[in-house]
C-alpha cells in the first residue's frame, strides 16, 4: 500500500501576517479564481472520493484479487473525511447566512 501525502502551502498572497492583501477578483479570472469555483472543485473532489470508495467496495465485495482491502478501507476514510468537512463548511455558511439575515441594518 502506498499512500504519498502532498504538503500544502499557503500562496504568498493570502498568508495570514504577511501584510499583502488578496487581489479582489474580477469577471476575467475566470471559474478558477472565485469562491464559487473553488467550492466546485472541491464538492468535485469529495463526490469523486466517494464514487471511487463505492467502486473499490463493490471490487472487494465480487472478490476481485487485484483490489486489497487496506486500499479500500483508506478509500473510504478519505471519502468519509472529505464528507465530513464538506458538512462542516455547509453548516457554517448556512449559519453565517443566518447570523447576516439576522442583523438589524
């Protein structure tokens, strides 16, 4: 079983005391550089997660040698912990949007 971490790094651009401010976000950037696609790209990921998880069960279940169970059980904490913190940003923007709707202006 080989399971490779990658790091991850902040870009320059929005490292907490650094002093330099994200550039506001215009219509040109595109998909890639708003919110919305980044919350896109990552529900993405996380249904991939899943649909990968559900196949390597279903592999295991009709006994195929050439999937393990240890990749299958790794697969599936991944889709599980990816769903989780799906959850987690979903109910934080809902109380967000809550707490906004509750201001009085």
């Amino acid at each position: 079983m080989d399971l490779k971490l990658n790091p991850v790094s902040m870009p320059t651009t929005i490292r907490p005391n650094t002093g330099v401010r994200p550039a506001a976000s215009t219509a040109s950037e595109g998909v890639g550089g708003s919110f919305s696609g980044a919350l896109k790209s990552a529900l993405s990921s996380v249904s991939a997660a899943q649909n990968e998880s559900t196949r390597l069960q279903q592999e295991v279940q009709m006994e195929n040698p050439k999937v393990s169970l240890e990749e299958t059980m790794v697969a599936i904490q991944k889709a599980q912990i990816g769903f989780q913190a799906t959850l987690h940003v979903r109910n934080r923007m809902v109380q967000a949007y809550t707490d906004i709707m509750n201001m009085q202006v």
